[in-house]
C-alpha cells in the first residue's frame, strides 16, 4: 500500500512540473493578465457541464473535458506560485471547489445510473461522494488540530495527505470508467476505497495527535 502512494506521489509530481512549465509559458503570453482564482473559477464552472455530459450518457466527450478542465486543479497553484500570490485565501478556495466538482460529477453519475437501469449502482455513487469528501474532511479538521503548531499554511496542508485515494486519483479512475463506459463499477471502487483511506487518515492522525 505504501509502495502504490508512493509512485502515485512520484506521478503526480512529474505532472505538476509538466504544469507549471506550462503555467510559465501560459503566464509570459498573457502577461500575468490571467489570475489563479480565474483559472480556478473557469475549472468550477466548466465542471457543470461536463457532469450534464454524463447524465445525458455522453461519457467519452465528459472524460476528454475532465482531462482538460482536471489540469486546471494543478495550473491555478503553478499561476499561483509564479505570480507569488499563494495565499491561504487561495487555498480554501482550491480545496472547496474541488469538492463542488466531486459533487457536481457524482450526481451526473447517479443521474445517469438511474437512466440506465442501474439504480442499485447509483447508491453507491452517493456512497462515492459521502467517502470522497470524508477523505478531505478528516484532513482538514487534522490540519485544524495542528494548525497553531507554528507550521506553514503548505505544510499544514501536506501534514495528512497519505492514503491512495486523493482526489486526483479519485479523479483518475472516473476518467478511465468514463472512456470505458462502467461508472457503475467505478463508483463502487471509489466508495470502497475512499471509505479504507478515511479511516487510515483518522488513524494516522490520531497518532499523530
């Protein structure tokens, strides 16, 4: 389990370099005229449609749209960094939007469930999301338990992080269902998952309490 987090880690560090190379370029084309919040406003509503996408069954053209729109979640931080205007602010608001868009693409995924004659499934995409959102929760009330320890807002953040099912990954296996067509059984893994990786973060820490 700790080998798998790590090369997930190691993954999801060559994809953020890859971004903020991009983010530089991105930013010297337009000047700095494009802000992190912007970025990370345009990601929120683009994920509106794209969970319509997926009640109405479109769900390869919804995958290709959370590719694209998903990098946002890692360009709006690069902006950030680049044009030093990382702040706690920013923070709140990357981590409460993203929660918005889990929200927004598991109702389009039980609502597209019911549609097909899989209504069992969609309980389990409301499972999905309860778990999904448990993993941050606990998270953050642990980053609220060490906050006045004299750490810095991104170490706070980084404190509780461990567990395989963060939210890129969560994000991953629904773009690979959604090119593959079985969100039924996506959902059910992410619900499964999500729930052990809760309850490591309480465990962890608690220990670390």
């Amino acid at each position: 389990m700790k080998f798998i987090s790590e090369v997930i880690s190691v993954i999801r560090d060559i994809v953020r370099n890859i971004i903020f190379q991009l983010a530089k370029r991105l930013n010297k084309l337009t000047s700095g005229n494009i802000t992190p919040n912007s970025v990370t406003y345009t990601s929120l509503l683009a994920h509106i449609p794209i969970a319509v996408l997926i009640a109405l069954d479109y769900l390869v053209l919804a995958g290709v749209l959370l590719i694209v729109f998903g990098l946002f979640d890692s360009l709006d931080g690069a902006l950030a960094r680049i044009q030093k205007k990382a702040s706690d602010k920013g923070m709140l608001l990357d981590a409460s939007t993203d929660r918005m868009k889990e929200i927004l693409l598991y109702c389009g995924s039980a609502y597209y469930l019911v549609n097909n004659q899989e209504a069992n499934y969609a309980v389990w995409a409301v499972a999905a999301c309860g778990a999904s959102i448990l993993v941050s929760y606990i998270k953050a009330k642990g980053e609220t338990a060490i906050a006045g320890k004299k750490l810095s807002a991104n170490e706070v953040n980084r404190a509780f992080a461990d567990g395989i099912m963060r939210f890129e990954v969560r994000m991953a296996v629904l773009i690979i269902a959604l090119f593959s067509g079985q969100l039924k059984y996506a959902v059910v893994f992410i619900a499964i998952t999500s729930t052990f990786t809760a309850f490591g973060r309480l465990i962890s820490i608690s220990n670390k309490l």
